[in-house]
C-alpha cells in the first residue's frame, strides 16, 4: 500500500460542485482510470480519499489536495494522466506525489478576490476602511445547549496580510488568511462582510484560493 497526494484545480463552473459530490466525482474517476485503489476494512469498505481542506462553495481554487492509498506501484505521472482523461472540465490534476506534510499542518492561505464594480471607487473606499478598521463581524452559527443559535465573531484578526489595488472598474484584493482544521476563514462570510453595505457597487465577485501553507510558511505539499 502506497500513499498518494493528488494536487488538483477547481475551476469554472466547478466552483458550484459541493464538496460531497465532488468526492462522487473523484470516486468514479479513480474506478473510471483503473486506478488499484486500497479500501478501508470493516463492515462496509469504502475508497481511501482524504480531501486536505474542504473548500466553500462557489470558491475556486489552484490548490486543491486529495490523499489517496494504491495497492501497486503505477507512476505518479500515470495516475495524474489516467484521471485527467476521465475528470470533468474544470478539475485538473497538476501534480500527483508522495504527502510531504499532514493535512492537519496547513495554517494559513492565499486568496485572490476580484469585484467587478459599478461604482469601484465607491467601493475601494469602503472594502479599505473595513480592512484598516479593528472589526469585522460576521454571523456564524454556534451550539448553546440543544439550541443553535448565531453568534457574531471578529474575524479581522484572521487575516494575516493584505493588499488591494484598483484597475478601472474591477477591484483585486489578494490577502493571507488563518486556514485549516484548528482555525479557518470562512472566505464567504469574509466576503460578505466587506461588501455588506455596497451590493448596489459589486455587480460580481471571483474568488480563487491560490496557496496553503504550514505554520512556519512552508507551502503545503
């Protein structure tokens, strides 16, 4: 048995694949290249697939990882060749190794986010102030007892580094964020609180998820 990191872009209108129906897809692909695919044991056996970090919906991505566990010795670049015959437009495999780091050291990532505006200076103005200023609140859903309820949580102390610049009506905002299993970035609610007060200014907004990296700034690989 062999483990086997799978490096993939999420792209297009990929970005609208969930993440349960994108491990479908990585499913068949595997059964459709006949890759020789280990099983988990017990009482219902299912393909090894270990996605690093789940990825929002609507989200691109250049970065995306998926562990996998062979019983034989093909090539890395058959594997990566075989899946990228079979996997749909917008999913592509760049690269296919062996796991260098564990999914559970990726603390931080790069996003580019680009609003394409109406009114962008109206629009510079305002994402600026939201960035400079000490909060931005954002709803997220928490347990108190048996109930769910909303809870406001800061997350400007999640964003690490920033930089945003204007190019006629489209704005790019290309920021390093917390991300990973112990402290993510909820990119959308991010979003969503940096244009709350202007959707009449955004008329659409890309965002693309670029690197990972490990708490001392390694890329994730």
């Amino acid at each position: 048995m062999r483990s086997v990191r799978l490096f993939f872009t999420k792209e297009g209108l990929t970005r609208y694949i969930s993440h349960l129906d994108l491990m479908r897809c990585f499913s068949r692909a595997i059964k459709r290249a006949k890759i020789d695919i280990w099983y988990t044991e017990g009482y219902n056996p299912r393909p090894y697939m270990n996605f690093s970090l789940p990825l929002n919906l609507g989200t691109e991505s250049l970065c995306e990882t998926l562990d996998i566990r062979t019983n034989d010795e093909m090539p890395f670049d058959e594997i990566k060749c075989r899946l990228n015959s079979v996997l749909p437009e917008g999913i592509k495999i760049t690269a296919c190794a062996a796991p260098v780091h564990k999914a559970e050291e990726i603390c931080f990532a790069d996003y580019e986010i680009s609003f394409d505006c109406s009114d962008a200076e109206k629009a510079l103005k305002y994402i600026s102030e939201r960035l400079e200023g000490e909060e931005i609140l954002v709803e997220k859903k928490a347990k108190q007892g048996r109930k769910r309820v909303l809870r406001q949580i800061n997350i400007r102390e999640n964003i690490k580094s920033y930089e945003l610049t204007q190019n006629e009506k489209v704005l790019k905002l290309s920021m390093n964020v917390c991300a990973g299993m112990k402290n993510n970035t909820n990119i959308t609610l991010l979003v969503d609180a940096l244009t709350k007060e202007i959707k009449d200014s955004v008329e659409s907004v890309r965002v693309v998820k670029r690197k990972m990296y490990t708490q001392d700034m390694k890329e994730f690989v």
